[in-house]
C-alpha cells in the first residue's frame, strides 16, 4: 500500500514533469502553440497546482511583472494604443513561466534535461526512418499526419506554412522547399533551428550544473544538435565545447582544444555548404540592397534596429505597432521576423531588454553558485543565449520566461539559510494541503 508520503512525492513528481512539458509544448509544438486559449490553460493549471502545493510568492516575480507593466504602459501612453488582449497575454505568459519555475523548484534543470533527452530519442526514430525506410515515412505522411493536418487554433497571420505533423514530430520542408539535398530534424518543433535551441539550452544547463560532457544523456543532445544541421546550433555547441574544455582540469587537453576547436569551426565553415553558405547569405542580405529581407536573420536584425532606433526607450509593443508603427493589411515577408534578440529590443526597448538579459544572467549566476561552479561559466552560459537568441524569435514564448525567474530557485545564498528551512516548510504545509484534497 502506498502510503501518504509515497503520493505526495508521486504527486509532486508526476505534476511537476507535466506541467514543464506542457509550457514547452505550447511554446514550440507547431499543433499547439498557435493557441492563446491552451496558454491560459496551462497557466491556470500551474497557478492550481502553484498553490495546491504551497509555494511561495517572492519577490523576482514582482520585479520582472512591475518592469514589464511600466513599459507597457508607457508603451500606451506615447504610441496612442492599447489593446487589453495584448497586455493581458504578457502576464499570463509571465505568469505560466513563474509557476512552473517554483512548482519545479531545484528540479528544474534535471527535469527539462530528461525531456529533452526523450525528445531527442523520439526524433532519431523517426529521423533515421526517412533514410531508411522512405516508404514507412511516405504512409506516417499519408496517413497519420493528416489527422493533424490543421493546427489547433489557426494562425492569424496565415503566412507561416504547416507541415505534415504528428505532434511527437514535424516534418518540417524546409530543405525540399529550398532544393536542399539534406532532411532536417525538427523534433516535435517548428523548425529544425528551434529544436537545436531546445537541446542546447538543455546541454548547458547540464555543463552548468557540473554534469560530465561525456555522459550518456550530453551525448545524445549532442547528437540530436547535429541532426537538425543548424547554424546557429552547431556554433552555439562549439561555443559551449570551448568553454568547457578551457577549464578542464586536464591541462593537455585543454592545450590541446584551445586551438582545435576554432579551426574545427572554421572547417565547418569551410567545408560545409550549409553553414558556410547561410551565413554569407546572411551577411549579403544585411549588406546589400536587398536589407529589407527579414527572412535572414541580419536582414531582421537591420530593420528592428531601424525600429529600436526611433523609439528606444519602450520599444513598439508587441501590438498592431511592433513593426515601427507601419501598418498593414495582410501578414506577409516584410512583417516576418527570425532574430529574437534585435526583435526584443524592438519590441521593448533598451530599458526593458537590459533588464530581461540581467535577469537570465542572475538565474545563471544563481545555478552556478547552487553547483560551485567557476564564475566565467555564467558569462558564458549568457553568450550561449545571444547566439541561439539571434537565430530564432524566442524571448516572448513563454517556456523562454521560465529564465527570468530561475534565481526564484537557484538563489545566491547556500542551501542550509533560511531558503532551505522555507522548503522544509514548504513540503510540510503542501502534505497539510494534499491530506485536506485526499479526505
């Protein structure tokens, strides 16, 4: 018989896994996350589950909301517009990401770590199939895909095309719509760069929190990475490799890869077309006339400092005037945006960015101290966020947030103060709270 200690740890377990993989699911899942109602949903959840549980209101949670709702507010005031809709869903979102960050409380990293991980396996599978087994690919297509052939909630913008899907994974066109001669692995995400941020965020949590590289579960995540043939990702994974190996604590080795892996970057920019040639298509776009192509990342990048620049201070808003106040009719490729730290600042302005970035360099600053982990890990783990950030629109999904509240959890003082006696406090008064639910 299970007693009551085995439910509530079962309990807490068992919700604490579902409640991150549902923000993850409807932060990136192409069937999902085009849902506002699923949002609201899964904050509502968290925010039952917040409470069924006892957790603490703190202080991080005030701060991050109370600078958001300054600069939106500031953002009516001098643009002349205001929609409740709009300024709702940032709290929501704000909101969502806070639950779920205390509801996991210092599980955090291990949990997303394993549902990454699982991720990972899932889209090898399928991954592998394509090659080989082409026509057990073709009948998934043909005839499971298509009872998902339309998103749950449709896409206001209709411009964003809607591949075959099968919730557990997207068989993202990308490479057959460009004559790629290569298939992609998406996972289950939108496209084959946001799985590689996914995994990325996942391996360097691992690194932060000490895990070895050579672990079974950061091999796979690397793996997975280099499936989705990513140019962000595959930079990201070298700049997280250099770190590490910097300061092994094996001195040859750490001779030895100082300088191996920059030239491994610079043969893969080299020898392989498909980074080597995206970013010079990058840098052709952001260079020539052709600038106002936002389909490349330094493309958005050039138009939202355009936009920043003419309202620095609170940004555009994520409204009808985020593309510098310049209206339009139909969605299409000129309102299309890729770069998500250029399009943050944007959207918000300078004030609000520094302190969105200063809040993640906390949350890292937090896991390294939990972990004693050497400070230069967090500038690093910080520099890893740039990269992926500028290769895809990621700040304003709301798994992204959970970021802004990880120092809730990973705080800057030791375990055994105050903090560790308000967890034991905690665990007693959430058993109080399930015995009541229970009788």
């Amino acid at each position: 018989m299970i007693s009551f200690k085995d439910y509530n740890y079962y309990f807490q377990k068992i919700s604490s896994y579902f409640i991150l993989t549902f923000i993850i699911v409807v932060t990136g899942f192409p069937f999902f996350y085009t849902s506002v109602k699923l949002i609201l949903v899964g904050m509502v959840l968290s925010g039952i589950l917040f409470f069924l549980l006892n957790r603490k209101i703190d202080s991080v949670v005030v701060v991050v909301i109370g600078a958001f709702m300054l600069i939106e507010i500031l953002q009516a005031i001098f643009l002349h517009t205001f929609s409740l809709r709009t300024f709702a869903g940032t709290y929501v979102r704000l909101l969502f990401a806070y639950f779920v960050v205390k509801i996991l409380g210092r599980d955090f990293i291990d949990a997303y770590s394993d549902i990454i991980v699982t991720f990972s396996l899932i889209s090898f599978f399928f991954f592998g199939l394509y090659f080989f087994s082409p026509g057990a690919t073709e009948f998934i297509v043909n005839h499971i895909a298509i009872l998902f052939d339309e998103r749950l909630e449709a896409d206001v913008t209709d411009y964003y095309r809607y591949f075959p899907n099968i919730l557990i994974y997207y068989y993202n066109g990308y490479g057959a719509l460009h004559g790629d001669e290569y298939f992609r692995n998406s996972g289950p995400f939108w496209e084959p760069g946001a799985f590689a941020c996914f995994i990325i965020i996942a391996l360097l949590l691992n690194i932060l929190k000490g895990t070895n590289l050579f672990q079974l579960k950061n091999l796979i995540l690397i793996t997975a990475v280099i499936t989705t043939v990513s140019t962000a990702g595959i930079i990201a994974l070298m700049a997280i490799l250099f770190f590490y190996f910097s300061v092994s604590e094996y001195s040859r080795l750490k001779f030895v890869l100082i300088f191996i892996i920059p030239y491994l970057i610079f043969l893969i920019y080299s020898e392989f077309a498909f980074l080597g040639e995206k970013i010079q298509e990058n840098i052709m776009y952001g260079q020539s006339v052709y600038a106002d192509a936002t389909t490349s990342r330094i493309g958005s990048a050039i138009i939202d400092i355009r936009d920043f620049m003419n309202s620095p201070l609170v940004g555009w808003g994520r409204g009808e005037m985020r593309y510098g106040g310049r209206e339009y009719s139909i969605f299409s490729a000129q309102q299309h945006r890729n770069n998500g730290l250029t399009g943050l600042l944007a959207m918000y302005g300078f004030i609000l960015t520094a302190i969105y970035f200063y809040m993640y360099f906390r949350s890292f600053s937090g896991i390294v101290y939990q972990f004693e982990r050497r400070s230069f890990f967090k500038y690093a783990a910080l520099l890893v966020i740039f990269i992926i950030g500028f290769s895809q629109s990621l700040f304003i999904r709301p798994f992204f947030m959970c970021f802004l509240f990880l120092s809730a959890v990973y705080t800057l003082k030791p375990y055994e103060t105050e903090d560790e006696t308000e967890d034991v406090t905690e665990i007693s008064d959430s058993n109080d709270a399930l015995s009541t639910v229970a009788k």
